[in-house]
C-alpha cells in the first residue's frame, strides 16, 4: 500500500480516538439517527469541505456535492437528495455554496472539450448566456470569472425554488428556507449573496406550481 493510503487510515485511528476521548457514547450517539437542520448543496472540490466551513459536527450537515454546484432538474441524485432532506429529514435550511476559482465555471467560459464532463458543463454555460450582456460588460477576466461564479450560485438557488419538492413542502406550510452562498478560497470566509427564499411569492408566475 502507498505511503498516503496508510496514512489516512492511520488518520481515522487518531480521529476515534480523539473523539472517544471527550465522549466515549459520540459514535453509539451518531449511529441512532440523524436530525441534520441544514442540506449543503456545494461543488465536489476538494478545498471545500461542507462541515468545516461552517464549524459543523457530523451529523449537523446533510451533504450533496457535484461540479459547480448545480441544481439541474433531471438530475436524480440531486432530486433525490433533497426530497429526503426535505421530506424526510425535514431540513429547515438549504444553502447552495460555490466558491471563487471554481474549474466547472471556468471551463464554461471556455471552449475547450474535456471529455464526459462537457455534458454536464454545457448546463454552466446556458447560465452563462442568461447573463451574457450582464458579464461580457466585465473587461477583467479575473472579475467576470468571480462574477459568474455568483451569478451561477444565484441562478441555482433559483432552479431548487422552482422544483416541485421545496414549493410543496411551502404549501404544506413547512419551515423551510434556501440561501445562496459564495466561498472564498484565499480567505476562508462564506458571503451571502443575498438570494434568500422561505415561500414561492417572489418567482415568476410562470414557476408558481398549485397542488
């Protein structure tokens, strides 16, 4: 075995200990259930671990993660995720979380093919062309890059508002809100974007489902 695949199995030893040490009932506690108040919809970049960003313990944290942190609606896993974050954990908060330096977005600012992966991309890029006159008005590569990150976010907080499962738990009167959030790399530090959502009022007509 490598020297890396031996150390992170060394690591778990030390972190049950450690754990063990101040709680010796911390997992028996952890495997009877969990009652997570938040779903953290966030990119699968290794630089932004949900929990520690925010302090949390397992168990606190209900995690989805893919490229560029997208909502896409035919995207199963995602739906998946969050009717049982919904539905069944009744989470009362789902925060989507990009982050500045993202690769997803960047590659969707280019033409380059990548592979597979340029299927799922080619969603980043109709967000980009929602925002075209908005972004191509940015002559800093650098801030347009930043700029579309958060825009992105913006429109995913949007695309999770829409979808059926959290304009049904609004219906039935559940306690239920959706936060846009940014993370920068070099800082350490989230940013709310302000694009907060606790009810179906301030979509378009169009996106308000009756049931």
């Amino acid at each position: 075995m490598s020297d890396f695949y031996k150390k992170i199995l060394e690591n778990n030893k030390q972190w049950v200990e450690k754990k063990l040490a101040i709680s010796p009932e911390y997992f028996n506690n952890l495997a009877e259930g969990q009652q997570p108040p938040l779903l953290w919809i966030g990119c699968s970049d290794s630089r932004v671990p949900a929990n520690e960003i925010i302090g949390a313990e397992p168990g606190e944290v209900f995690v989805h993660r893919n490229i560029a942190n997208m909502v896409i609606h035919s995207d199963m896993n995602m739906l998946s995720v969050l009717d049982y974050a919904v539905n069944a954990l009744k989470v009362k908060h789902v925060i989507v979380c990009g982050h500045y330096g993202c690769g997803g977005v960047k590659a969707a600012m280019g033409n380059s093919s990548i592979g597979i992966i340029d299927n799922w991309i080619r969603h980043i890029k109709d967000v980009y062309r929602f925002h075209q006159k908005e972004l191509d008005a940015i002559t800093d590569e650098n801030e347009r890059f930043n700029k579309f990150v958060e825009v992105n976010v913006k429109e995913q907080v949007l695309d999770l508002a829409k979808t059926s499962i959290v304009q049904n738990a609004w219906k039935n009167g559940q306690e239920l809100s959706i936060h846009g959030w940014v993370y920068g790399l070099n800082s350490g530090y989230v940013t709310d974007l302000g694009v907060n959502f606790s009810c179906d009022k301030d979509l378009d007509d169009v996106y308000q489902l009756k049931f």
